[in-house]
C-alpha cells in the first residue's frame, strides 16, 4: 500500500537564549488518505509545531516527514493551512484573498475564466457567494474562518492542515462550523490534521485522535480510532454509548495521564 | 458544547429526590406583560435626540469660543504697543488678499505667487526625498544587516538641525533656490525612511506565513503583501515629513530669498509691516494644517480595519 503521509523520529529542537528546548522526540504518525486526525494535548505540547512540521513551515532537527513519499522540505501549496486567526490579507476582498491561492496554483494551466470559476466555487463551497466582495473585516469572524478553509481547499491540498481554526470562536458558531466542515470533508474526501485543545471537536470530527504528552519533549502519547459512522449528528452523538466512551478516554488521557498544573 | 443545558431556576427544596430525574428540569419562562411600549420608545427617543442636540451645540461653541479667547489675547497684547491687533491685521489682509496675482517684477509679486513658490520648493524636495527615502526604508527594513549599517548614520544625521545643511548646499550646488530644495530634501527624508523600514519590520508574522504557505513569487510578495501591509506606515512618514517640509521652508527662504512666503516674511520686517508678517503666519498656519489633513484623508482611504 502507498505511503500518503508519514512522520519517521521526528523531533524538533529549538535554539532559545536559555540553551536548547526540546519540543518533540520521537514523532512516529502514518495517515492515510482521506483520513480525518485531530492532534489533541495541553497547551505547548506541540502539537501546533508538529503541524507546522508537517506544512514545512519548520523543518524538523532529526527525523523525516513524507507526503507521498516525498520528503518535506519547506511549505507549499499541495499543503493547504487554515491558520488560528484566519491570515486573511485586510486589503483583499474575501474573493480576491481565495483567488490569490488558485492562481498561484493553477495559473500556469487554466484560463482566467476557469482560475474565477475556481474561485467563485470555493466560496459557494463555505456559503459565502454572498460576501466575494466584502473586506475580512466586514465579515464576521466565523466568516473569516470558512474564507480560510475556502483559500486552503481552493488550491486542492493534498492534505488540510487546521490549526485551532475555531479556537477563536464562540461555542455556538464552532458549533455550526464544526458540521460544515464535515460535510465539507465528507464532499471534498480531504485528507486533514487539525490541532484542537477542545476534547468534543477532536472526538466529533476524527477518525483518529492523536493524544500528545505535555512537553517539553512532547510526543504521541496514545491514538485512539473512533469508529463512528458518518454523517455524524451532533445531538445523535450527544447519547450515544460509542462516542461517550471516546470522549471519556480523552479525557482520562488528557486529565489523569498527562494532568499538568495550571 | 456537550455540556447539560443550565435549569432556568433552581428546583424547589420540597421535590422528592425520586422525582428529579436525569432530564434538567426546563420551566418556561413567558413573556413580561406590555406596558404602554410605544410611549416608553418615543419618550426614549426624545431623550436621546434632545442630549444629540446638546452635544452638537457644545462642539460647534468650543472651538469657536476658542477663537475668540484667542482674538481677545491678541487685541489685548496689541493694545500694549508695538504688535498691529486684529482689525489693522484684516486691513492689511484686504489689500494683500485683493490683487493676489500681481508681478511687479521678480522680487515683488502677489500672494497667490509667493504660496505657489513655496509649495513648488516644497513639492520638488519632498517629491526627492519620497524617491530616495521610500525604497531605501524598504530596503532597510527588508535586510538586516543594511539596517544595521544604515542606523549609527541615520541616528548621527536625523537630528541635525534643517538650516545647518543650508551652506553644504550651497557650496554644492552653487545656488539659492537648488540650496533650499536641498535642505527641505535631506531634513524631511528621515520620517520617511524610518516609518517604511519600521513597517517592513512590523509586516505581521501570519501574512508572510499565507505567502510561504501559497509559495508566492517575490513580485507577487512585494505587490499584494509587503507593499499594502506598509503602505499605512508609509504614509504616516510622508505625512511627518510634509510637516518638516513645511517648518523648514520659511526659514530657508529668509536666508535664500525668492518669491516665497519664508522671505516675504524676512522682507516685511525690513520693511517694518508687522501686520503683513502676521498675514503670512495665518497663511503658513493654514497651508499646513490643509497639507496635514489632505494627507490624513489620504492615510484614511488606506486603513483596512
């Protein structure tokens, strides 16, 4: 079977004025394609600098990373990042910042015409035909993020990275992101790796969660496969034996093993 | 999200515990009776219009009432001697503001021309210092190691007094008129210079990180991130250095001549027309306060938050 993504020893040492910080050891991940893996831990185990790993924004101080059997060695677009704070440009509009990221990557092939249409998709994609031409600015901030997830999956990644995209949010319009990203995911049959801190995002959205250890020298502590079918329903989930005990195994790894002091 | 949904009001003491069950007890909970609502919102709205009224009143009086403390000042000081108050002032504007255009040869001519030397001396050393200080902020802000170079000059340069430039130009450029360019050239570039590098510097981590993220070609960097995310910076240094611009001007003319608001001030006060000096400080005033606001309006048009 073909590699998709893989992470071979991978550790991360940063070079601080207090000396050397080791931030990860011993990162060994595969994913598969079309999967859906939230990476789950305490504040600074990580987790956000093991997505950077992956999207070649750092480069790792020991170890591998592959995505198709290819080494990783500096970010690019087949690796679509959705950033916390939405990293939209202020002086574009919602359409111009999405369109930005298509022609960067299929200018060289396709026409002007299809480069828009392209655009124009991926904003009907997030529900957002509506706001082309509004500034990020004028948008709210759940708004913000589906222009994001709208510029990440516009250039059609081989994998959607997601850090703490909702982490912003408040509890309600998460919420209803969380579902249209799945739909989203279950139309497009993304590959994604989303950092998370919030125990229901992870369980709700994986396939597999990955439990990080605290740092320094974070690293997987468990994976746990949810095995639920999809679509998932929320409020289905709410009483559902299966995804309880999901949700009760993260929470004992995240409050028992890995407790840290506030 | 999965959290129990809070019970509106507590349960009463006397509940049995068999009876409380799992489910959250949920009462609901109607509406306040109406009173009389649309008079409530009318008087409401009277308030509110009546402390509008009242705030707009108080905005337009203060700034005239300064105004007018302000005449007041100067009649009073003028009526200690030797300073022309506030109706000579307007006579004398009468006469000057009369025949704004006239030309009695090259040293004598009206005020529409002496504003429009000014401004065209202005215009030429600020437009060079634009043309040298803007690419070179960027270029410093972008390298560090240039910056690092550049910064033991500058912080030796920038403080140097305007007219203390004045004879080197001079001596170079063997004129009056290239000398007083010069000067307004080498004192108005520094905000400029400084404000560009300071944005480039300050270009949040995140939009560098989008053009790493898309892998962006450097024009594609320059043109849709770096230039737009510094532009705000930028035109704050065009804006401080239109100001020293403007300081410097009249102090190089008095000592260069030329048609011009700097040595019509230097002339009246040979000729002793105190009232025409004062002309030409409400005129200075006004040039640059109007050179200030055109460009804030311009920084406006910039802000993208």
């Amino acid at each position: 079977m073909e590699r998709y993504l893989h992470i071979e020893q991978a550790g991360m040492i940063f070079e601080t004025r207090q000396g050397a910080f080791t931030a990860l050891r011993d990162i060994n991940l595969e994913i598969q394609k079309g999967e859906f893996v939230t990476l789950i831990g305490h504040s600074g185990c990580g987790k956000s600098t093991l997505l950077n790993l992956i999207a070649g924004l750092t480069l790792p101080t020991s170890g591998y990373l592959f995505l198709s059997e290819r080494q990783i060695g500096g970010p690019g677009p087949d690796r679509g990042v959705v950033f916390q704070n939405h990293s939209l440009l202020p002086w574009l509009t919602c359409f111009e910042n999405i369109h930005l990221a298509v022609e960067r990557v299929f200018a060289e092939k396709e026409s002007k015409a299809q480069l828009r249409e392209r655009t124009q998709k991926a904003l009907e994609m997030v529900g957002l035909t509506q706001a082309a031409e509004k500034r990020p600015h004028e948008i709210s901030g759940g708004m913000k993020q589906r222009v994001g997830i709208a510029r990440a999956l516009a250039m059609e990644p081989k994998v959607l990275l997601l850090d703490e995209p909702f982490g912003a949010l408040d509890a309600l319009t998460r919420a209803k992101l969380q579902d249209e990203l799945m739909r989203i995911v279950a139309a497009t049959g993304s590959t994604v790796v989303m950092v998370t801190h919030d125990v229901d995002e992870a369980v709700l959205l994986a396939d597999r969660v990955v439990m990080m250890t605290n740092g320094p020298a974070a690293t997987i502590g468990e994976i746990l496969s949810i095995d639920l079918p999809r679509p998932r329903e929320r409020l289905a989930m709410a009483s559902e034996p299966r995804y309880l005990a999901a949700r009760k195994a993260v929470l004992e790894f995240l409050y028992q093993k890995q407790l840290k002091a506030a | 999200m999965m959290t129990a949904p809070i019970t509106a009001t507590p349960e009463p003491a006397a509940t049995p515990a068999a009876e409380r069950s799992a489910t959250p007890a949920v009462v609901p909970h109607p509406a306040a009776p109406t009173r009389n609502a649309a008079a409530e919102q009318a008087a409401a709205n009277q308030r509110i219009a009546m402390r509008r009224r009242t705030e707009i009143a108080a905005r337009i009086a203060a700034p005239l009432l300064g105004i007018l403390v302000f005449l007041t000042a100067w009649y009073a000081i003028s009526t200690m001697g030797s300073i022309p108050g506030p109706a000579k002032t307007w006579e004398a504007a009468k006469v000057v503001f009369g025949d704004p255009t006239y030309k009695n040869g090259p040293n004598d001519q009206g005020i529409a021309w002496k504003v429009l030397g000014s401004l065209e001396r202005v215009g030429i050393g600020f437009g060079l210092a634009a043309l040298v200080g803007i690419p070179l902020g960027f270029v410093i802000g972008r390298f560090l190691f240039l910056r690092n170079m550049a910064e033991p000059v500058i912080s030796l340069l920038r403080p140097v007094s305007p007219l203390a430039w004045l004879p080197i130009g001079l001596l170079v450029f063997k004129g009056a008129a290239p000398a007083a360019i010069w000067t307004i050239f080498i004192s108005s570039i520094w905000p400029m210079v400084i404000n560009t590098a300071v944005g480039v510097q300050r270009v949040p981590q995140d939009y560098l990180n989008v053009a790493r993220v898309l892998n962006l070609s450097e024009w594609k960097v320059f043109s849709k991130i770096l230039f737009p995310a510094v532009l705000p910076y930028m035109l704050t240094g065009v804006r401080l250095s239109i100001g020293v611009a403007w300081l410097v001007i009249v102090a190089a003319e008095m000592l260069t001549g030329g048609v011009g608001l700097g040595f019509w001030v230097w002339d009246e006060w040979n000729n002793l027309k105190v009232e025409n000096i004062i002309i030409a400080i409400f005129v200075i005033g006004i040039i640059g306060l109007a050179l200030e606001y055109t460009l804030l309006m311009i920084a406006k048009r910039w802000q993208y938050d």
